[in-house]
C-alpha cells in the first residue's frame, strides 16, 4: 500500500462519517434572499484573529460556539431568533470557518485560552455559553474556567465524555486521509452565505477545501484535541445547564447524554424525538423555544 494511502476499511468508514456529520446540512433550508442582514467583523483572541458576529441587546450575552469542521454558519436560523431577545455573538472556532488557522496547538487548553481572552477583550456583563458538540465541550471548560462571568450553558449533544465507536475510529486513520474528510466537510457544509453575511471583498471567496491551512487545522484538531477531556468534571459545572439532545444522534449517542446529564448538578435535560446531531439546524425552533424558556429563570432548574 502506497505511502500516505488509507486501507479499504478506514476509507469506508470515513466516508460513513462524512455522512454521519454532514447529513443535517443537505437539508437544510436554501440561502436567505435579499441584502445581507449581518456584516463580519474579525476581533482578535490571544493569537489569532476571529470570524465574529454580534447582534441583538441586553444585559447578558449569548456566545454560540459551533461543532467541529463548522463555521458560525452553523447558528444562522437559531441566530436571528435568539438575536430579537438577546444580545448574541457568533464566532468561528480557531482552525475553521474564516478563523485564522496557526500551525499551532488546538488541543482543549489552547481552545480555552484563545477562548478566554476573547470573553475578557470583548464581552462585558454576565455571559450565558451555548456550545454544540466540539462547541460544547469548549463550552463547558470555559464555565469551569469562568466561574463568575459565565452565568448560565447551553449545551446541544455536546463532546467532553463519549462519541460513537464509529466517529471514534476516525481518530487511528492517516493524516492525509483525515485531511480529505476535512475537506469534504468543508463542501458540505460550507462557511459563507453573501445574502445572509457581508464580507470584505478579499474574503468573499474563500473556499476551505482549496486552503491547506484549512486542511492542517483541521487534521492538527483530530490529533491534539480531546473529546472526553471533562468526563470526569461535569460534576464539578455548578452553572445552571440546558442539556439538549436528539435521542437519533449517531455521533454522540442519546445514552451519553443522560450519562452526562446524571453528572451534571443543576441541569434541565430535554430530548428530542426524530432528531440526530444537530437539532438547532434541523429544528430551530424547538431549540430556540427551549432556551428561551431556559433564561427566564436559568436556576429554576437547581431546585433549592
């Protein structure tokens, strides 16, 4: 077998976890019509620069973290629902999106510190963290991190204690192969919409899958990351937390959602019928309609 080459098996599996990640994006409503109604701005987070977005006003922030080979796009209907109520932030994790992507460390530490410094540059007042999968598991560090200025999470199936043997398995296959699974990713879920999201000019055309800063990020994240850092921490999140979860999720099964769920002290845990990995995309509403509920009173859920 070539250098390089991933066996029969390993690209069979990934072509299942291709699928298994990118599904909820092929059926996802078309691009929005009009002008854009929402500009980019790149704001700088220790050492590197981000893709963000901020809308919406209020006392307290909502800063949506996204999964991972995803983009702020991910929240685009759940954004402009949250953004009538809230003052929210969308950002590009570092390595995806239109996020620099340093041929640096990414593992849950870096994340935290990039992360960190981004709350303490640009974000003033209580914050609540909505963080799905990868997101999530960043989410929740950054509570443990920021116990006083993180108020309250939402966390939607997120990583931090288990994923699916099959997304799992992933993690033994070559780089070169792991870079492709990127870049099919990108294609299928891409990172910009010019009739939702106004970017510079210079910025406009980019194409992950044609960057091979892109492709290094996203291989460098399989390698350094974690994604059951905190399965031994959950316990220790004293912040009110919104679990939610789609009881059909292939890449972070329902069964590890209530085993976090059981772990975490002050939660509120909703399933979701008939929904897989993604249920703020494939049914914002019910999400949106969750969490809304949720901060009306973030500690009802810690009883007395």
């Amino acid at each position: 077998m070539s250098p390089g080459v991933a066996p029969r098996g390993a690209l069979k599996r990934l072509a299942l976890l291709v699928l298994v990640l990118a599904i909820p994006w092929f059926t996802r409503d078309g691009a929005s019509h009009g002008h854009p109604r929402h500009r980019a701005e790149w704001l700088q987070a220790d050492d590197v620069m981000l893709r963000v977005l901020r809308d919406g006003k209020g006392d307290t922030t909502l800063v949506l973290l996204h999964g991972y080979g995803e983009s702020l796009m991910a929240y685009r209907t759940t954004f402009d629902q949250l953004v009538r109520r809230y003052r929210v932030v969308a950002l590009d994790l570092p390595g995806f999106g239109l996020s620099d992507k340093p041929d640096r460390a990414y593992d849950l530490a870096s994340y935290d510190r990039r992360l960190s410094d981004f709350l303490r540059r640009w974000v003033r007042g209580p914050i609540v963290i909505v963080g799905h999968s990868m997101g999530g598991e960043v989410a929740a560090q950054l509570a443990l991190s920021h116990p006083d200025q993180i108020v309250a999470l939402v966390l939607i199936s997120p990583a931090g204690y288990a994923l699916a043997p099959l997304v799992a398995d992933a993690a033994g296959m070559s780089a070169s192969t792991l870079g492709w699974a990127a870049s099919a990713m990108s294609s299928a879920m891409p990172p910009q919409d010019p009739a939702w999201l106004s970017e510079p000019a210079d910025r406009a055309g980019y194409t992950p899958a044609s960057d091979p800063a892109y492709r290094l990020a996203a291989e460098r994240v399989l390698r350094d990351f974690d994604f059951t850092a905190l399965k031994e921490r959950f316990s220790e999140i004293r912040q009110p937390t919104l679990l939610l979860w789609g009881r059909r999720d292939p890449t972070i099964p329902f069964a590890v959602g209530e085993q976090i769920a059981a772990e975490l002290p002050c939660r509120r845990f909703v399933p979701l019928d008939n929904l897989l990995h993604r249920p703020h995309e494939s049914n914002p509403d019910t999400v949106v309609r969750e969490i809304e509920g949720f901060l009306r009173d973030p500690t009802a859920v810690c009883g007395t």
